[in-house]
C-alpha cells in the first residue's frame, strides 16, 4: 500500500490509528487495540454502524411491516448503532487487496440478525486507499454493505426478513495544529444549508440556513460556543441514491493552521455530515499517550440525514432491501505547506 507509513489501521471497528502529515499525526488515537476496548467512548477512527448519528426514541416506527425497538443509549435516542457498535467489533483483515487499481487495506465484519435489535444479516466492507496528489497526503475510505440475510445460516430455513436499514460513517477526531486542542485553526464548510436538532440531537425535519456564516473562513475555538451540528449538501431526497459512490466527490470542509502549517479537506458522495469540535471529550491519558479535553479534535462524520428511516420522505437513503447494495466513500486530504 502506497504511503503505508503514513497510515495504520486496526482490525477493531475497522478503526483509522494513525494518519500522519509532516511528521504529526493528525488524529486522536491510543496506543494499542486493548486500549480503545477499554477507552474509546467517544469512537475515535472507527467506522460507525449499523446506523450512524441517531435514531429517535430508539424506535423505528416501521420495518418490515413493525416497529422496530432499539438500544436507547444517548439518552432516549440510540446513537452510533447502540452499546455494542461496529466501533466494539473486530472486523476481519487487515487484507492487502488491489481496489480500482490501486493498493489497498481491507476489512470486512458479518453483522448478524438482532445485533442490537437490528434486523436481516449485512456484511459490511471497507477499503482504505492511500495515494499521493500533488504533495498532499490522500486517504480515501469506500463502503459498502450488503444485505446477505441468511446466506450464512445454512441450518436456517426461510428468510429473516425483507429491509434493514443502513447509515455509515468514520469517527475520526483531527487535531491539525501544534498545540493540544483546536484553537489556532481556522475552518470553512461548504455549505450553509442545516438540519434544526432539538435538544437531543433529533432533525424537526426541516432543512433551514445556519444562524452564522460558515462559508467563508472562521477559527475554531476550544472552549465556549461550540459546533455539534449536521450540515447539508443535497437537500432533495430523490437525487440521494442508496450508493452514492457513483457521485462526484464534493468538498465538505477545509482546515489550516497557521502555526503547523497543516491543511486538511474533506471530501465525499454523502449528502450530509456532522460536524464536531469535541465539546464533551474528556479521555484521561492512556498507556503513555496524552489526556484530551474539551476542544481537543473536531470530527466532519459524513452521513446520511439524522433519523432519516423515521421520516418519510428520508428513508430511501436508508432503507436497504435484499439484492440491494448500500455505498459511499470519504476522502481526507491533508498536506504541511
């Protein structure tokens, strides 16, 4: 895999350890596998699922003909797919693959029927691609996920069931300056375009503009006001497929640092993302490795909407039915000028 050093991955949760530009890396991480089993409450690197971001009430109000009761674990909502997430699963690889010509890590994870409360049997796949572009470092992560149901259980007679439902991101926390938190980084989002939460974190269903600018550049600060929000780049259902890797890529975000000379983009095919700057993390120091507080990293989770299978004109972005294949990628850009 090209620029290897640059990068390394664990089997657990497909997570992203290290991603390292001008001799930094630039995300929050811990030392060994055993420690993000012991630590890692706020997901750092790992692939988020069965659905990422939050279900409402923990409740899908219906699938497969019922309602669907969740794993209520963020208050009364279920966030990050429940307890027991992807983040908490050791996917199988890492394997050396080559994926649209080009070196690549591979991991995959057979998600079962009822994994908290989740139905039909899916196998999630993820590619890691890592390149250079013009002196930048480049990490490109793909996605997929299909509904195999009850392939796998060959003693099984009949079917699971017919629709699951399917939101995938990386929760990667990045901290591009010299210091140990955000302050001295200035950010520029793509768009304006967001979903109202109310207090828990639930879409009113709404797509409205941001109260401030965030289209041209700002700085990020550590403590104070802080952004936890989901900001919107489609807002028409009908042009969001269930595979959006056949999607040009389009730029969310972009990060500097004056004093480490660090930049970073984000770019992907999703429709949305969250975007985070880590008001509630507070990670004692680990094997060695230093303690993050409040404003230490900032997340950009491309996604599919907040809560999208419980409003209707959302759910198709979701709703992953047998023969169907659900996809997306993410790519990170990140150089020292």
């Amino acid at each position: 895999m090209s620029e290897q050093a640059a990068f390394h991955f664990l089997p657990l949760g497909a997570i992203i350890q290290t991603f390292s530009v001008g001799g930094k890396n630039i995300v929050l991480n811990f030392p060994t596998q055993e420690d993000y089993v012991k630590h890692n409450t706020p997901h750092y690197g790992a692939t988020i699922g069965r659905v990422a971001n939050r279900i409402k009430d923990g409740l899908i109000q219906e699938l497969n003909g019922q309602k669907v009761q969740l794993v209520q674990n963020n208050g009364p909502n279920s966030l990050h797919g429940g307890e027991n997430n992807w983040a908490k699963r050791v996917f199988d690889g890492p394997f050396t693959v080559q994926r649209n010509g080009h070196d690549a890590v591979h991991f995959k994870y057979l998600c079962r029927d009822g994994s908290e409360g989740f139905p039909g049997t899916i196998e999630v796949r993820v590619w890691y691609i890592a390149s250079n572009e013009d002196a930048k470092t480049v990490l490109t992560a793909e996605y997929e996920v299909e509904f195999v149901g009850n392939e796998y259980e060959v003693e099984f007679v009949g079917n699971e069931c017919e629709e699951t439902v399917v939101n995938i991101t990386n929760h990667s926390y990045f901290n591009i300056g010299d210091g140990p938190d955000i302050s001295g980084t200035t950010a520029q989002l793509a768009t304006a375009d967001y979903l109202p939460l109310d207090s828990t974190g639930i879409p009113s269903g709404e797509i409205a503009k941001f109260p401030r600018d965030v289209t041209a550049p700002f700085a990020l600060a550590a403590t104070g006001a802080h952004f936890d929000d989901v900001f919107v780049l489609e807002s028409d259902p009908s042009k969001i497929p269930l595979d959006t890797r056949g999607l040009p890529l389009r730029r969310l975000a972009q990060f500097s640092n004056a004093s480490s000379g660090l930049h970073l983009e984000v770019y992907s095919t999703e429709p949305a993302f969250q975007f985070y700057t880590g008001k509630y993390l507070d990670v004692p120091s680990v094997n060695g490795a230093p303690a993050h507080h409040e404003g230490a990293a900032f997340c950009v989770e491309p996604s599919r909407f907040v809560n999208a299978i419980n409003e209707p004109a959302w759910r198709s972005m979701v709703l992953l039915k047998k023969g169907q294949l659900f996809g997306c990628k993410t790519v990170y850009k990140a150089w020292k000028a």
